[in-house]
C-alpha cells in the first residue's frame, strides 16, 4: 500500500535543513557548501535560494511582514513536500521571524535550524553591492537588521559564525547535526567530512546580498 511519498532504495530519512541570518551572513554559501558534500555522498537534494524563489515562486510580493509570511510559507511548504519524499532540502532565506520558521518547522517535523550569525557589522563590511550603506542612508525600506528587525533563534540546532569559522568547518557542523539526529550515517559522513574543498575553506564574501 503507498502513501505516495516514495523514497530511492537506501535512502534515509529526510531533513530540511533552514539557514537562516542576516543579508550577507553567508547562507547560501554555507548551504552550497553542505550540498557539495551531500553530493559526494551520493544524497538527493533540492536547495533552495531566498532570491531565486523570490524571482520564480514569490515573483511580486513586497518586503511587508505579511508578503515576507506568505514568502517564507511558500518556501516551507514546497520543502515539506520533497523532504517527504527523502530529498533532503536546504532552505538558505533570512526568513527574519521567529513564528514563520516556527511554523516552518511545525509542518515540516524533520527540521534543523542552521542560525548563521556573524555579527551586522561583518555583514556590512562584505555588503560588495552596497545595499546597507543605502539602507543606513534610508534609500531602501524595509531592510532587515536595519530599518527591519530579524528575530535570532532562541534554540537553533547549529550557530555559526562565519566571521571567526571556515565555510568548510561551518559545514562539517551541519553534517555533524545531521548525524546525531539519524540523517546520515556515520561512516559517510566521516568520509565527506574528510573530502575538503580548498574553495569550501575560503573566507566567505559578500556574495549573497538579497533582500528577501
């Protein structure tokens, strides 16, 4: 009898693993990171991109505390339907409220809050496009961590900092957290935590500065 939610053979059990932070913080850098190990240990993923699904998915909200809801909730909502199904899903959105990821992790059940937290003046500092400097300069509304606020995890599974850890170390974190909490195995994960990627241990930039 099938409930419709079909898994490849061998595959475990399924996460969705949510990066959350600041502009700049490195989320999507973390995130590709982690990917590029899943995918030497031949696991199926989907990652998902705050900006890209604010260009596909939630093409034309705003950046009002509802629209930004409906967006996080869209996001949830498509991650909760491949995480059943054994994709493990990586969400890298600053999704700036604490109930929105709440609610998130409420649909979901197989959640791991990855808080990625250098402080606002390192994510300044990497800001190559100088949207916080408009922001600051009240050019742009509604940016979050300035003219927005953004609700820090009380309890997230991992923090990292990634003004004082290597992207390499912060993924070897998550792995870790999916480890211990029945997502991967331990020979495997042991195995892609020693496979390094010179690229995955550089300082990250500012390459990610959307405004989700």
């Amino acid at each position: 009898m099938s409930d419709g939610h079909s898994r490849a053979a061998g595959e475990g059990r399924a996460a969705v693993v949510w990066f959350t932070g600041l502009s700049g913080a490195g989320k999507s850098t973390l995130a590709e990171a982690v990917a590029a190990k899943l995918r030497g240990l031949g696991r199926r993923f989907e990652l998902l991109d705050g900006d890209v699904v604010r260009t596909h998915l939630s093409k034309g909200l705003s950046f009002s505390r509802e629209d930004r809801d409906i967006n996080v909730a869209r996001i949830a909502f498509v991650a909760h339907l491949l995480a059943r199904n054994g994709i493990t899903v990586l969400v890298a959105a600053i999704s700036p409220f604490r109930v929105t990821r709440d609610d998130a992790r409420a649909l979901i059940g197989d959640f791991v809050e990855v808080h990625v937290a250098p402080p606002l003046d390192e994510c300044i500092k990497r800001d190559v496009k100088g949207l916080y400097k408009r922001a600051i300069a009240g050019e742009i509304a509604q940016f979050t961590g300035i003219s927005d606020p953004y609700e820090p995890p009380l309890a997230a599974e991992v923090t990292v900092d990634t003004s004082a850890v290597s992207v390499d170390e912060g993924a070897r974190a998550v792995l870790s957290a999916l480890r211990e909490r029945g997502y991967l195995d331990d020979a495997a994960t042991a195995d892609a935590a020693a496979a390094t990627d010179e690229t995955q241990a550089a300082r990250i930039t500012g390459s990610e500065h959307g405004h989700e």
